[in-house]
C-alpha cells in the first residue's frame, strides 16, 4: 500500500506538455502520487519542473521507454492505476533526417508500456491507459473541412505516421486484451517551456538573438494553436471524465496561417523590446520542407458537448503571456540551447 488514493505514472513529463501536465496533477490532487518517467533527451528539462520537484506527492525516475525489461521491472515496483503517455519524439523535422529514432520511441516505447500494462493490470477494471497523439495522424487538409474523431487516419510525415502507428497499437490492446484505454488528439501547442525547434519559441528566440526567422515555403501553411495550459486541463478532464474506448480532439478552432502569425508575433517582441527597426525585416522565405502538410483544423465539438473543456485564453493574450515568459527566462533559453544540447541545437536549428 503505498498510502495515496491513485498511483499515476505519467511519460514524458520533463518535455514541454508533459511537464504542464505533472504539475497541474502534483498541485491539483495531493492524494494522488505522480511518477514521472523521463529519458531527459534534449528536449526534457528538469528545470521545467523546479515547482514542483520537492513535493510528496511526486516522485522523478530517469529511464527509456524503449526498454521493455526497464519498463516491466517499473511496472512490478510501481502499482500504477493509469498512465498519461506523452513520451514521444515530437518534431517533425527531426523526423524527416532521423525517421528510426521516432520508429523506436514512439512505436516500440508505446508497445512496450502497453505490454507492462497488460501484464501487469491483468484484467482489474478502472485501471486506464491514457494515450495522448496529435491531429497530424489525420493527415493535411484543404483549405475546408475540419478534423473529426471520424476522420480516416491518412498520416504523412514520418513523425505523424510513427503517431498514428501508436495509436493503433492502443487500440488493438483495446480490442485484443480488454486493456482500458482513451486517445487524445490534439491541435498544435504553444507557451512557456517549448524547445526552440518548434515554430513559436523558435522565432522568439531568433528575434532575441538578431537571428533571421526562417519561414517554410510561402508562409501559407496554417496551424491550429492551443495554449499548453488549455491542453493540459482537457487532459485531466479525459483522464478523470473521459469514456474507455474512446477518442477525443483537443482544440480551440483557432487557425493561423504561418506567415501571419509570425508578423503578430513580430508585431508584439517589437513593442515589448522597443525595437526601432521592426522584426519582421529578420523574416527569410527558406526552402519548403518535404512533404509540408498545408493545413491543420480541429473540430473540438464532442469535448466540449460532452466533458465541458473550452479553451480558455484567446490567441492574441496567449501569444503575449508566451512572449512574457520567453522574455523574462532567457536563461532558461540559454541552458536548452547550449551545455549538452549545444551541438545537437547548433547542428539542426541556428540560424
Ligand atoms: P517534447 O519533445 O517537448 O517532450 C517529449 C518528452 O519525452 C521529453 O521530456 C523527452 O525527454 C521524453 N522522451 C523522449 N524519448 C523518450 C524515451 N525513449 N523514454 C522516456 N522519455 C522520453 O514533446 P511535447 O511537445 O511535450 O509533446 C508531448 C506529447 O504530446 C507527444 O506524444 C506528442 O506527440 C504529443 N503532442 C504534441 C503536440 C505539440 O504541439 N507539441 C500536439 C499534439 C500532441
Ligand atoms: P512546427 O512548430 O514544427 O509544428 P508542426 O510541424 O508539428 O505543425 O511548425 C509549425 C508550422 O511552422 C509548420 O507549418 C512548419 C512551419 N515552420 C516554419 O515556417 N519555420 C520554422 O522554422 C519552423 C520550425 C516551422
């Protein structure tokens, strides 16, 4: 007996959402105890979560998915009632140069904490396997039409078809072994504590630096953004609400093509920074990347019709809270991009 109410293990929780989502279960369900499970690659940070790392209710284990006898033996010492699984390889640029490595992490390290559940939980009823995948599994849209829980899966870039490999992998241990599990598909997110691979800080941190912003293609691709708060709230609300068996998209219908949300965002680092000369003359069109998915839109209807989760922040003020936190953690910006994450950062993504 280990004292608390629920025993959760939560993958991934160093990483940008992960670590969102740690610290909102730590400070929201003291009778809960939080293991977070995390192989610390470049892009989980243990700073992300200095809030919270001296709590009782919350317990770090360093360790790879893609062990399964390291996976097994966590699942024999821990009595786990559920498990969030965001542990993932999460850019698809990366993808494009390394499509094994998102093969591994995120294909076997999901079978192999699928098998350790089977295993483990046998058949005991309320024990849930929470899988959290992206919009990216359905594929690019048109310029109309949205995403559905309905939507065929039609991946198109390694790292979304390694996803949507997931994905079915849960399903199948749905629908083979009885395992209780839930699938969460969320739109893009953004805010405090994302690499600076990823569009957003990306940029942020280039206009900091006097660096150009690298722009794919025209500019014209359009994304769906969530605040990371947003994501991490609708995750609790499945976790606790949510229905075994079922799928739920994540999103808060709030479209931005490429281009325009650059030029918002050099609009606002103009004003915070006091720039004479505006940001947006740092904007370079650079080569398209390879087989860029032209549009993203989630349709977050059923969340909200029957769990009750709406977005809370609109893009323009998440935007500026994002800016906010960038600006005012330059250190935190400077550790990820330097020490040991220097030469992989220098080799992929100055600019
Ligand atoms: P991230 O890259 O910031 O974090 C991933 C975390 O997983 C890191 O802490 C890393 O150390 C850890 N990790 C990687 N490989 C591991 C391994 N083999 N064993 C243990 N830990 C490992 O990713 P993120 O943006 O926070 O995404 C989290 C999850 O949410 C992913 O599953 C991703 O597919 C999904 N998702 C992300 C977005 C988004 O916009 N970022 C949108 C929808 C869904
Ligand atoms: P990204 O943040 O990598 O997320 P995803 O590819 O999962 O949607 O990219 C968001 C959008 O921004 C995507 O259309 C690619 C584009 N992009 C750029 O134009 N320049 C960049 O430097 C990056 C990283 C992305």
């Amino acid at each position: 007996m280990s004292g608390f109410e629920r025993q959760i293990l939560i993958t991934g929780g160093a990483g940008f959402i992960g670590s969102h989502v740690v610290k909102l279960f730590v400070n929201q369900y003291p009778t809960y105890k939080i293991i977070n499970l995390d192989l610390l690659t470049y892009a989980g940070n243990l700073e992300n979560l200095k809030s919270i790392e001296n709590a009782s209710n919350y317990e770090f284990v360093k360790g790879d998915i893609v062990d399964g006898d390291f996976i097994q033996s966590l699942f024999q010492k821990f009595d786990f009632d559920g498990v969030i699984h965001l542990a993932a390889e999460s850019h698809v640029d990366r993808s494009i140069t390394d499509p094994l490595a998102f093969l591994q992490t995120n294909i076997l390290g999901t079978v192999n904490l699928l098998n350790a559940a089977k295993e483990s939980w046998k058949s005991e009823s309320g024990k849930l396997f929470y899988h959290i995948s992206t919009d990216e599994v359905y594929g690019s849209l048109q310029k109309t039409g949205f995403f559905t829980e309905q939507t065929a899966y039609d991946p198109q870039s390694p790292y979304s078809a390694s996803k949507a490999s997931s994905d079915h992998f849960v399903r199948a241990y749905g629908n083979t072994y009885g395992l209780n599990y839930i699938i969460s598909n969320c739109s893009n997110n953004y805010g405090p504590y994302q690499f600076p691979e990823k569009l957003i800080p990306l940029m942020i941190n280039n206009v900091i630096g006097g660096k150009r912003l690298p722009v794919y293609g025209k500019g014209e691709n359009i994304r769906d953004w969530l605040y990371v708060e947003d994501h991490a709230r609708a995750i609790d609300t499945i976790y606790h609400r949510g229905h075994s068996g079922e799928t739920y998209n994540i999103g808060g219908f709030n479209e931005w093509k490429n281009i325009d949300l650059v030029h918002m965002l050099c609009e606002i680092m103009d004003k915070k920074l006091q720039l004479k000369d505006t940001s947006k003359n740092l904007i370079e069109f650079v080569k398209d990347r390879a087989g860029h998915d032209l549009r993203y839109a989630i349709d977050a209807t059923k969340l909200e019709k029957e769990l009750g989760w709406r977005p809370s922040l609109q893009f323009e003020e998440g935007l500026e809270k994002t800016v906010d936190w960038y600006l005012e953690n330059t250190q935190w910006l400077d550790h990820v991009t330097s020490g040991v994450y220097q030469t992989y950062y220098q080799e992929h993504y100055a600019v």
